[in-house]
C-alpha cells in the first residue's frame, strides 16, 4: 500500500487533521510524537504533592487542562488528593469547551474540584439562559478574579494572608493555557530556544513570569505557561 509522510512537505495547506481525513482505506501515515513535555524538570503529574492546582484555560485552552484535572483526580489514593481550581474563560456562554463534562466533575468531587466561569463578552443573551442575562463572572482576568477563582500562591500563606491553610503542608502550582495573547496578559510570553539542527523549531522556553499572576504575587516555580 502507499505510504504518507506527516512532514510539511506532504501534509495539506489545510493542517494534520484535514490530511489524516484524506487518507484512504490501506494508505499509512508516518508521524512522530512531540518529546514528553517537562514541568519545571519533570514530565510526571502524579506524585509532585501540589496541594492545590488552579488551571487557567482561554477557550480551547482547556482541552489539555481537562486531562491534567482527570489525571490529578484520578490519582492513586495513597499519595496526597490535589485540590483543583478551574477558570475558564470565554467570549459567550455557547463556547464554554467541556461545561458539562466540567459541571459533572464538580459533582463528583465536591470537596475537591472547583469550577469558575468568566465571560469576555458578557451582554450577549443565550438561549441557555432563557433570554437572562450571565450572572457568572466577568473579563479576560484580573488580580481580583485570581483571588476568588484560584489557590493562593505561598507567599500569601507564609505572610499569614490566609489562615485557612498551614505554609508548611500548603503548596500551589498554576497552569495557564490559551492562545499566545491569553498566555501574555496571565503569565508572560513563552519563548523558543534557537533552531534544532535538523531545522525544526527549538524548543519553549518559559520564560519570566509576567501579567497578572505576576501581579497577584506568585513565584516562578508556582506557574506553568502550557
């Protein structure tokens, strides 16, 4: 049977997806997988005793952040239960990606998964909503909306800013997904080393921590621009 190559040169105008779609019965594709992604030294999620994870997701952004809640929540019971603060933020109510899948996960982890809802576009009547305006939250992010829809970073803990949680076994660690502006405005633009030699891209680099969880007074080490 033929075979199909996934490189530029061979692949459509159109993206992988487009020419996966075009193959026919007996035809193969080529591909290459991406190199397991590190998080800050390592590519494991389970096991790292974050205490409590806020995912920042713009739009599609969440598809990825959805699988690190599962993995988190499904985790083996012996190691410590990650508590997971969820922001999603979108332009109307109709392009919430996983609200159901999300909502249904609030039920059943109720003490621990938490789910927010901003809205960049907040006047637009849904038809969800029977004609009713949005109630839920507003904007692209703020300080502000960090603070009531996200853990608090451990500089707020150790300052005696929140009396709820011991520093000693308190520990945060937010991951922020989006298109490259969402990334920008919530944590800083994220690089690239210099060109591989095989002529591929390099690859990212984090970066400084910039924007508003910059502002909102977490660390390097307690953000990841996904």
């Amino acid at each position: 049977p033929p075979t199909a190559s996934s490189s530029s040169q061979s692949s459509s105008s159109d993206g992988v997806g487009s020419y996966i779609c075009s193959l026919q019965p007996g035809q193969t594709m080529m591909a290459t997988l991406k190199p397991q992604r590190l998080i800050h030294g390592s590519s494991h999620i389970v096991g790292r005793h974050w205490t409590h994870v806020g995912l920042v997701a713009g739009g599609t952004g969440i598809a990825p952040l959805f699988q690190l809640a599962k993995i988190l929540l499904e985790e083996d019971s012996t190691t410590p239960q990650t508590s997971i603060h969820v922001l999603s933020i979108n332009r109307k109510e109709e392009d919430i990606l996983l609200k159901e899948e999300l909502d249904q996960l609030v039920q059943d982890y109720p003490d621990r998964f938490k789910v927010t809802y901003s809205l960049t576009d907040p006047n637009i009547v849904t038809a969800k909503k029977n004609d009713n305006k949005w109630t839920g939250m507003t904007g692209r992010g703020s300080v502000e909306m960090v603070r009531a829809a996200l853990p608090p970073p451990q500089s707020a803990i150790t300052k005696g800013g929140d009396q709820d949680h011991s520093s000693s076994s308190f520990s945060t660690m937010i991951f922020v997904c989006g298109t490259d502006g969402f990334v920008d405005t919530w944590g800083g633009p994220v690089g690239r080393a210099p060109p591989l030699a095989n002529g591929k891209k390099g690859p990212k680099i984090q970066g400084p921590l910039l924007g508003i969880l910059k502002e909102a007074g977490y660390d390097e080490s307690e953000v990841f621009k996904y």
